[in-house]
C-alpha cells in the first residue's frame, strides 16, 4: 500500500447535459484537476462509464493514488444501490448498477463508489467551503430549469422533519394554485416578460440588457419578489439562519436580490449567493465522502 500524506477522492457532478470532474483533497476540500466534458454522442451505460474513466484519469494525471470516487448524481436514482432510475434524461442509465460498472472500469471494489443527490452536494459544498459554513440549520437552492433544493442542520442533510418538505424537495409543493417551480425557475422568469411583451426570450439574454431594457430590469425585480414570497410561505417553519442560491440564474443575481431581500422583510434569514457555483457539488461530494470516510481506508492507485 503507498504511503500517503492526505486522503483524496474522485469527485464527479452529473447534470442534464454535461459531467464535471476533479481529484478532492481532504484539506480544504480543495478541488484539482478539474474537468468538465458533454455527455457522450454514444448513448449507452458503456460509453458513459468510458467517459467517467476518461474523465477522472485526466483529473488525476499524476496526482494519485485516491480512495475511491463519489458521485453526485439527480434523481430519480437509488444512492444507496447505485442504480438509476431516470427515464428523462440520461434514459440509457436507467437500471444500470453503475457502482459496479464504475468500480470495475477503475479496478475497484463496489464499495469504493458511492452516490449522493445532486442537490444535497451543492449544499454540502456550501456548508464545508461556502456560505453556509457554521450555519446551524441552511438550505441551498439551484435556480435553473427548476428548483433544487436540500435543507440541513448542524452541517448533515435531512429530508424530513419539521418545515422539512418531503424528501426535502420544494419544487412540487403547492403554492398559489401550482407549485412552488411555476413561480421560481427560467419559465417563471420568460413568462413574466412574455406578460409584458408578448415575446420569448432566453433568461442569459434578458440579463444581457437588462441594464438598457427597463422592462427586462423590472421582469428579474419581480421575479425577486416572487421567489422570495414563496420561500416565506414554504420556510417559515425551518427557520433556516441561511439559504444560499446556486444555479444559473443566480449569476444574474445583483438584478433580483435587492427586491427578494425586501421581499423577505421581517424574517430573519440570510439571503446568499453561492461563491463556489459550478464547484459546489464537486466539493460537496468531497465533503459526503470524507464526512462518512471508512476506518482506515485503502488508497488505490488508478
């Protein structure tokens, strides 16, 4: 067994349409050799494994021997077993026992593989380098197509408990006759300037003018104060000391925090923006994995 003077890990975040990659260090959770790649043109569990090995021999190029890797996958997917159960996207993973199929690419036990939700990364990446680090109870929210959530105390995830929604997603609860993501997401935002308007636009390029158009300045304003009325009606009762937003539509977010922190006016929380965005699950995945470390783990050289 090499000597080692810090444990490390592979860390991998699977989205919709693309895969991040990178070496985790115990310390800091500090992120190397990150990678970031498209799913592959071969639609099959092979050639996604392929591209996963691909991926994390790139981000450890020398920087080795690991401990295993840790996945942070979206749902419907079975962590515990490793298996998904996705038929929206990624269709082609959908019973497939990737902790097997991953461990052995890599030479691997099955154990030396593990999976937690995409969500709960982003948060966790927050709580152990972010901007909910030392909060007592934080949620974290990735404002995108929809809404991603994950609520904790005292630095562990939880998916009940009081003002905890089920399995702690918030995107399905109702709210003012739909659900919480008709009025937080990118369709909340179009259909606000399409009231206005009456025409399509794309969230990227609505922040783009918002600085010479009044009327996409007001629509990301409203959409401030909308978001923000939601999380009143559905947090009060988690109470959290900070909800830190992540995603794509949080880069925009100097047009529509002023209106949700006025919005949130009398409810003593912490309105934040993710400083580690795109690496929150990567680093949060790091933080699942050495949080729950094995007694004396084996490194394995890859």
């Amino acid at each position: 067994m090499p000597v080692r003077s810090e444990n490390s890990i592979l860390v991998y975040d699977v989205g919709g349409s693309h895969v991040a990659a990178a070496l985790c260090r115990q310390h800091g959770y500090a992120l190397e050799g990150v990678q970031s790649a498209s799913h592959p043109e071969e639609e099959t569990a092979a050639g996604f494994v392929r591209l996963l090995h691909s991926m994390g021999m790139k981000a450890l190029a020398g920087r080795g021997p690991v401990e295993g890797a840790e996945l942070a996958m979206p749902g419907p997917f079975d962590y515990q077993a490793g298996i998904s159960w996705m038929t929206h996207k990624l269709p082609y993973l959908h019973g497939v026992d990737l902790r097997r199929e991953v461990a052995a690419s890599f030479g691997w036990e099955p154990e030396q593989v593990r999976f937690l939700n995409d969500a709960a990364a982003y948060l966790l990446g927050e709580i152990g380098a972010g901007e909910a680090k030392g909060a007592a109870r934080s949620i974290g929210f990735t404002l995108g197509t929809g809404i991603g959530s994950a609520f904790a105390v005292d630095g562990s995830v939880v998916v009940e408990g009081p003002g905890v929604p089920p399995g702690g997603e918030i995107w399905n609860v109702p709210y003012q006759g739909g659900i919480v993501e008709d009025f937080v997401s990118t369709r909340a935002i179009q259909g606000l300037y399409r009231k206005r308007t009456g025409l399509e636009c794309d969230v990227a390029e609505l922040a783009a003018r918002a600085a010479s158009d009044p009327v996409a300045a007001e629509v990301f304003k409203e959409f401030g104060r909308q978001m923000s009325l939601a999380l009143r009606a559905t947090l009060a009762a988690f109470a959290p000391d900070v909800v830190v937003l992540g995603g794509g539509i949080s880069r925009s977010a100097e047009l529509f925090l002023p209106s949700a922190r006025e919005a949130l006016g009398g409810l003593s929380l912490d309105l934040r923006v993710s400083t580690l965005q795109d690496n929150a699950p990567l680093v949060g995945s790091g933080v699942a994995w050495f949080g729950h470390a094995m007694a004396e783990p084996a490194m394995t050289s890859v």
